[in-house]
C-alpha cells in the first residue's frame, strides 16, 4: 500500500475542545477561560509544527444553570454580555475560538435559548439531554419544549440559521468535541479531547486502492477496504496521540482522547464520495447501508486510544457538500437518514424542513431518532432546520459560512 496517506494535509485536525467548569463566582472566569485559551494555543503551535492543520480551538462548560443567573431572561442576558467580553478580549492565537454555554436541563433554561442565541449566536451553543423515565419512555416534556425552541429559533433569528447552535441529545456522554452536541459535567475535572476532519484521508486511500488493486470477490474487498481505512486513520491518531505525549503542555488539562468521527464540512472531500469509492452508486441507493456500517467499523477500530464522543459516522446533511447535492436529486429522504443512523450515527444532523412543520412534528421526529437511540445504544442528536416560508423541495438560502444549500426535507 501506498505511504501517500502519511501526508498530514489529508487529515486535519477539526478541534482541539476543552471542557472547563465555571461557578457563579463571575470574577473567576476570566481567568479559567483564559487558561483554556492559552492551552489550546500552546497545543496548535505544537502540532502545527509538526505538519498538522487545526482548524479550531473550542472551550465547553458544565450546564449553563450552573453559572449564570437563569432567573429570567435579562440576568441570564446580562451574564451572557459580560462572558462575550471576556471572549472578545481573549489574549490568543489567531485560531477561531467557539464556545458552547453547556446544556440546558430543565424547561425554563430551554426556553430562554432562543432569545439567547439570536443575541449571542455562536457564543451560545447549547444541547438538551433527553434521558428515559422507569418505564423507558423518553421524557416528552422536554422534547416539546426542544421542539418549541426550535421552532421559536426558525422564526426569530435570520433564515433559521440560529438552530445551527441549538441540537437535542439522546444516549450522548459528556466530552463530545463538536458543538453544539457538546458538554461537561462539574463533576468531571478540566480536560481536553481532539476532533478529527478525515474525509479527505478516507478518499485518498480509497482511490489508492482501487486503481491499484482489482478484487472482484465482494468480501474480499470490504475486507479490503476496511484494512487501507483503519490503517490510515490509525496511523494519524497514533502520531498526534505521541505529539501530545511528548509535548511540554500546561497541567491544568488532562487528555481525555479521540472522536475519531471524519467529521466533514464544506471545505474537504465530501461522505459521498466515500460511499462512491466503496462502489455505492450514489448515497441513498442500494448498498448505503452495507456501506454505513463498514465506515462506522472503522471508527470504533482505533487501537491505543481513548475513543469518546461519537467516534462514528457523521452525516451533517448541510455541512457537506455531496449530501446537499443529493437532495436536489431526491437521492435519500429524512427517513432514510433515520435508518442510516440505526447502523452509524449521528441521527438527524441540520437537516432543513418545511418551516411551517408543527411542534407534534418535530416532537415525534426527536422521540423516534431517540428511541432509536437508547434502543441501539448509540449516541444520536437531532438538529433541525425549520426554513421560514419554504415547503418540501424547495431550495434553502443560507447564508452562514458554515452551512450548504439544499432541498427541504419533507417530515411525513
């Protein structure tokens, strides 16, 4: 096999998160958040010394609740306003700094999000964990009031774009490094864990392999290509997992290890063409499934780690390039999603619907994507996009940088 997938180029590394626990004591967070900082700064220069690319530097707490004051909407407001200082006049690197305020865990903290995130937006990345009652049965006041806010979040913030800061948890851990699933526990100490961008690795092996070897025999080759994708995903997670052991890094965070999700976005190779290496016609034709589960398989095969987060197969509908496209083909729909997700991850991730879709909807979406969840043992989120004024088909506007255009799923 080719050693091109040595190349630190083709695997970028997405984040460096860190997870931090603030108190109600304000005076203090100027200094814990800047210590986050310092550290992720600290550790980009080390690994892009070695070659690595990171894309961003991200700084998660312990639930919201916890520190500001949520009394009403105003104190919560005034808190917000004067954490968004703090981070405007971080002393850092030039890396784009995120932050996630944590999760939201009873109806009245849901309820202040979408005034929250309309004023703050990227600050204000938020989840809610859904857990089961004695009986197993998901708890459904907190999922209407999600699906309140995310309808409230369509109406009030620009093109719906805000429910992009705003997801709904079923089975998910704390310590995921991507946002807005993100959370930490003031149970837990100070730690950091690293997220990956691999789409690009995961093609350049494939193409590799492909144009240099001919294996007719189907499990042969799944074996195959299951062989060439752990080897090179390994191999990168074992480089920056000693970079990071051999680093002379600040003690106040302790590793805590690898989402090794590809985690896709605009600007690498896009799943599709993954599933397109793997002799899937097109994502959402026969062999999509066969295909998922493979790729899932060679997330959870990395050896001398700790995998955390969802370490699966991430199908950000609006973050890549290729599923976005396949909407304008009716290549797949939201319940093909749901289904993929029974063999990966990560449930319904920004996934634009009709915005006139009701709460009942958009409810029952969420206890289905969580049945599956707790049903398969499996972390899964649900973030969705109601678009104002469009209807099933129709083309979203977006305007984030962050986000695709695409057609507007319909909920059945």
């Amino acid at each position: 096999m080719s050693q091109s997938f040595e190349n630190t180029k083709l695997c970028k590394i997405r984040t460096i998160t860190t997870f931090i626990s603030l108190s109600t004591d304000r005076k203090s967070w100027k200094q814990q958040i800047q210590k986050a900082s310092n550290f992720c700064a600290d550790l980009t220069r080390t690994f892009q010394e070695h070659g690595y690319i990171v894309q961003t530097n991200r700084i998660v707490t312990n639930p919201f609740g916890e520190y500001l004051n949520t009394d009403s909407l105003e104190t919560a407001r005034e808190d917000l306003s004067y954490l968004n200082n703090l981070l405007q006049n971080l002393e850092s690197s030039k890396i784009r700094i995120r932050f996630a305020i944590g999760e939201a865990r009873t109806t009245h903290e849901i309820s202040l999000v979408p005034e929250l995130i309309k004023e703050f937006g990227d600050l204000c990345n938020v989840c809610v964990n859904v857990n089961l009652d004695d009986k197993g049965i998901l708890n459904n006041k907190l999922i209407i009031s999600s699906a309140e806010a995310v309808k409230k979040i369509s109406e009030i913030t620009p093109r719906g774009e805000g429910n992009f800061n705003f997801t709904v948890n079923f089975n998910c851990s704390p310590l995921i490094p991507y946002f807005p699933a993100s959370y930490h526990s003031s149970e837990l100490e100070n730690c950091f864990v690293i997220g990956l961008e691999t789409p690009d690795l995961l093609v350049q092996v494939l193409s590799e392999s492909n144009k240099n070897t001919n294996i007719s025999n189907h499990n042969e080759r799944f074996n195959h290509y299951y062989d060439v994708m752990s080897e090179a995903l390994q191999y990168h997670i074992s480089t920056i997992n000693q970079i990071i052991e051999q680093a002379k890094l600040r003690n106040e965070f302790v590793f805590s290890g690898f989402d090794s999700s590809a985690a896709p976005s605009k600007d690498c190779e896009s799943m599709t063409k993954v599933y397109e290496e793997l002799g899937v016609e097109y994502f959402g034709a026969s062999g999509t499934v066969e295909a998922s589960s493979l790729l899932t398989k060679v997330f959870k095969s990395i050896q001398g780690v700790q995998l955390v987060g969802f370490s699966g197969l991430m199908l950000a509908l609006t973050e890549d390039t290729g599923l976005a496209a396949g909407t304008l083909k009716s290549n797949y729909d939201i319940r093909s999603l749901l289904t993929y997700s029974a063999v990966c991850g990560i449930g319904l991730d920004t996934v634009p619907i009709p915005g006139g879709t009701s709460i009942d909807k958009i409810s029952a979406l969420m206890r289905d994507t969580g049945t599956m969840a707790f049903r398969l043992d499996k972390p899964l989120t649900v973030r969705l996009f109601p678009a104002p004024e469009l209807n099933a088909g129709d083309l979203t506007v977006f305007e984030s940088d962050d986000l695709c255009n695409c057609a507007v799923l319909a909920v059945p």
